[in-house]
C-alpha cells in the first residue's frame, strides 16, 4: 500500500496544475528555480527520515518517530500539528478540482460566474466541489483496505501516463526554448527579484510533500523496514524529476508569456491551446482523476495518524478512534473525523477569493512544523551517538542492512534543519498580496499565524488532559517498538 501512497500523496499532476498560475505571477518563468531548491531541501528532510522508517515501521510515523527522538511533550505535538496539517491539505487537494473541471466542461461550474479560483464565484464552486470530492473519498477509505490499493496504483499508473503525455506533447509543441527559465517576467530584477522568487517558492513548497506517508502506512505494508525507506526516496525522486520536466515544457509551449492568462488559468490554458479542446480535456481528465487520488491519499495517511494517537489513548474519544473495522480492516471513524474536518475548512471559506492561498499556505507552514518536530530531536539525537544498535533492529524482514547515511547523516541532517526553518519562516509570514489580495478582512493578511496559533492553544489544552498517559507511555517506548515491529 506504502509503495503507491508516496507518489499519490505528491501527486505532482494534482499540485502542479494547481499553483503553477500563482507561481508565475509572482515569479514570472524564474519561478522555475524554486523547484530544483525546494526539492534539495525536501530530499534531505526525506534522506532523515528513510532511516527513520527503516528503523521504527509504525503506523503514524510523525509522531511515533518524534517522541522516541525526543520526548513524550514534542511528540504529542508533532503528531497533533500533523493532523490538522492534513485535513487542511485534503482541503487543499480537493480544491484543485476547480482549476480542472470546469475546463473540461463548463457544467461543471455549479455557481454562476467566473470559474477563477481567484473570484468569489470560482472559490465557492472549489468548496462545492472540493466537498463532494471528500465525501467519495471518505467512503472509499472506509471501504477496505483493498479498494483503497486498487484506487491508488490506478491512479499512480494514470498519473505517471499523463505526466508523460503532458511533457512530450508540451515539448514537441514548444514556442521557445529552455533559457526561458532566466526570464523573471517583469516580477523584479536583482535584490529586487529575491522577494517575489520567495512568495512563488509556496508552489514548490506545496508539491514536494507527503512522501513522509509511506512511513504512515508501514503496518499496512509487506517487509516496511526495506519497503518504506526506498518508497519515501523513489516517490520524491519522481516527483522531483517530472515536475521539472512539466514546469520547464509548460514555459516553453505557452502560446504567450505576457497577456495574463498564464498566470490566471495556467496550465489548463497551455493544454488546451497548444493540442486542442480534445486533446487537451482528455489530459485534464486524468488530471482530475489524478486529483480525486492523492485527496484519498492524504487522507488516508491522516486517518492513519488519527489511529495510531488514538491507540496510544492520548486523543479525546480514544476508545472510539483505535478501533479498527473487523469487516473492512481499516479505522472506520478516523477517516469519518478527517473527511468532516476538511469539509468544514473548505464550508467556513465560501465566497472567500483568499481561501486557495490562505489554504495551501497555512496546510504548508504546519506540515513544515511537523517535520521540523521530527529533523531537529534527530539532529540531537545524533549529536549524542544516534542509532543506538543496542535499542532498534539491524536487519530489514529480508535480513539485509537498514537504510543508513552512515557518515553523511549529520551534514543532512543539519542541513534538513536550516532549510525546514527557513521554509516555515517564508511560508508563514504575513504577506497581505498571498493572504488577502483583494484586501478585504485583516485577519486573512495573518491567517497563517493565527491558524498556527489557533492550532497549537488548542492542542495545549489537549494535551493537559492526556499529559500523564503520553507521559507514561513513553516510558514504555521499547516495549512499544519491539512490538509494532
């Protein structure tokens, strides 16, 4: 199941159509360069944790990795914070419909008006339409493990088709060449160029993600120890690898660079200009189709975070959340409480021409946050003469070697770290033109903040009630692992 579930997660057919119009109105075709970086940044967080799932192949990775890093308190957070990371992000995802649907078949615009994500009219049809995308995918999840396994590698052999299809055709329909990439569109020039390359940097920011799940879905997954670690790498690496090429066709085959409508309906607008209505709506059908999988996706490593929290009796409701479907094999009730949390993230936004950047912005930011609970007690960890043979498994289930880094762990290490912070920080500073462009409510200009905020008292308060349990399970950590292993 892991196998499948990286690559769905990242989905780059999702997250590139998605945010390429956002990325290169700020960044103009320069906006390209984000990729590359984001992806160094974000292979070494996912070099950290290969070795992690090597060595602790549990349900909920985020959080069972952090508190047996660091401690009962942080792990509980880590894990807290990933959660509600990932029912934004399945709001996000499902979102992305909008920018596909209506492209395809102008019916699919319920509400009257502009089918802009960018305009009230197009935001509420996402909302529309993002939640009726959520309710299939809750049903499928709460289906069987086995639906979820055909679902997911139709849609992984589907992806991986079009992004093909999508980079040769766009190639071979190319009106410049690749030195477009140079070219910052007008955005800014020198020192003056850093500030918009940054606020293009969320589209980046916002694909290369998720391929922590793998890890989420170890106990579901035949020999984890060898299984995970090379899925956590292959699914980044493809994704690195065919993003690039898309971002880098879609530039040179745009009909034009300069009269806007690349950067308002972006690469739904290349593909159908470039290889005609048919051939191009055939491409944003697997595109949608492509979109409908990694929302199951994330919201099954969600579920299955929900689960491993609730199974450790640290979550309200616990005793109703651990339980696991005799019939169907999976947490019925986590994937129910994940689905109706994403939904009501997308209902609360109707209306709002802010909520595809306040959205993707703040599900980003607190992503980043997770996987910084996870790099910096690493990082400590290995300061003190981590992995410590004596406490983890030496071998895979096939009696090979775990997947270390050997003497080059720190230098990843560390540098997984500086980039993590920095990325929080970028991503989640208050910029009005990311998180209230019309300039209509103030709070939107520091959603971010307010929503991280927001989250963490929330979970304070949370955790005050089962601080003894975390607490005392944590003592208990070596038991826990030689079990779940």
């Amino acid at each position: 199941m892991s196998v499948t579930s990286g690559f769905s997660f990242v989905s780059i057919l999702t997250t590139v159509f998605q945010l390429f119009a956002f990325g290169f109105s700020f960044g103009g075709p320069a906006f390209f360069w984000t990729w590359p970086l984001v992806f160094a940044g974000q292979f070494m967080v996912a070099l950290t944790f290969a070795e992690l799932a090597a060595r602790y192949p549990i349900s909920g990775c985020i959080y069972q990795w952090s508190r047996r890093l660091a401690n009962a308190t942080i792990g509980w957070f880590a894990g807290w914070v990933m959660i509600i990371a990932q029912i934004a992000t399945v709001a996000a995802a499902a979102i992305a419909l909008q920018v596909v649907l209506p492209s395809i078949w102008s019916g699919f615009q319920l509400v009257g008006g502009d089918s802009a994500l960018t305009s009230p009219t197009g935001a509420t049809n996402a909302v529309i339409l993002g939640s009726i995308l959520i309710a299939v995918t809750t049903v499928i999840n709460i289906s069987g493990v086995r639906l979820m396994s055909i679902v997911n590698s139709t849609g992984v052999t589907l992806e991986i088709i079009g992004v093909a299809a999508v980079v040769v055709l766009l190639l071979t329909h190319a009106e410049r060449g690749p030195g477009v990439v140079f070219d910052t569109g007008g955005t800014g020039s020198g020192l003056g160029y850093v500030g918009p390359f940054l606020v293009s940097a969320l589209m980046a920011a916002y694909v290369v993600v998720g391929f922590d799940s793998a890890g989420e879905l170890s106990e579901e997954t035949r020999d984890p120890r060898h299984t995970a670690p090379r899925t956590i790498l292959r699914a980044l690496a493809a994704a690195g690898i065919g993003g690039g090429l898309m971002l880098i066709a879609a530039l040179m085959a745009a009909p034009s660079l300069t009269d806007g409508r690349l950067a308002t309906e972006g690469l739904p607008y290349v593909l159908t200009s470039r290889l005609g209505e048919t051939g191009g709506r055939i491409l944003l059908v697997d595109v949608a189709i492509a979109i409908a999988v990694c929302t199951l996706a994330i919201q099954t490593a969600g579920s299955r975070m929900v689960f491993s929290m609730a199974r450790d009796n640290v979550l309200p409701f616990s005793a109703a959340l651990r339980k696991v479907s005799p019939r169907t094999g999976t947490p019925i009730l986590p994937s129910v409480v994940v689905g109706v949390g994403a939904a009501a993230v997308l209902l609360v936004n109707i209306g709002q021409p802010a909520l595809f950047t306040a959205i993707t912005s703040v599900c980003i930011v607190m992503l980043y946050i997770a996987y910084a609970l996870v790099t910096i007690p690493l990082l400590v960890r290995r300061l003190k003469g981590w992995p410590d043979a004596s406490e983890e498994a030496t071998t895979t289930e096939r009696g090979g070697k775990l997947f270390s880094l050997g003497k080059f762990g720190l230098v990843v290490n560390v540098l997984a770290v500086v980039y993590g912070i920095g990325m929080i920080i970028n991503l989640g500073w208050p910029r009005p033109e990311v998180y209230d462009p019309a300039g209509a409510h103030w709070y939107l200009h520091y959603f971010s903040l307010l929503f991280v905020g927001g989250a963490l008292v929330l979970g304070a308060l949370a955790y005050l009630r089962y601080r003894t349990r975390a607490m005392s399970l944590h003592l208990s950590l070596p038991v826990v692992v030689e079990e779940a292993a």
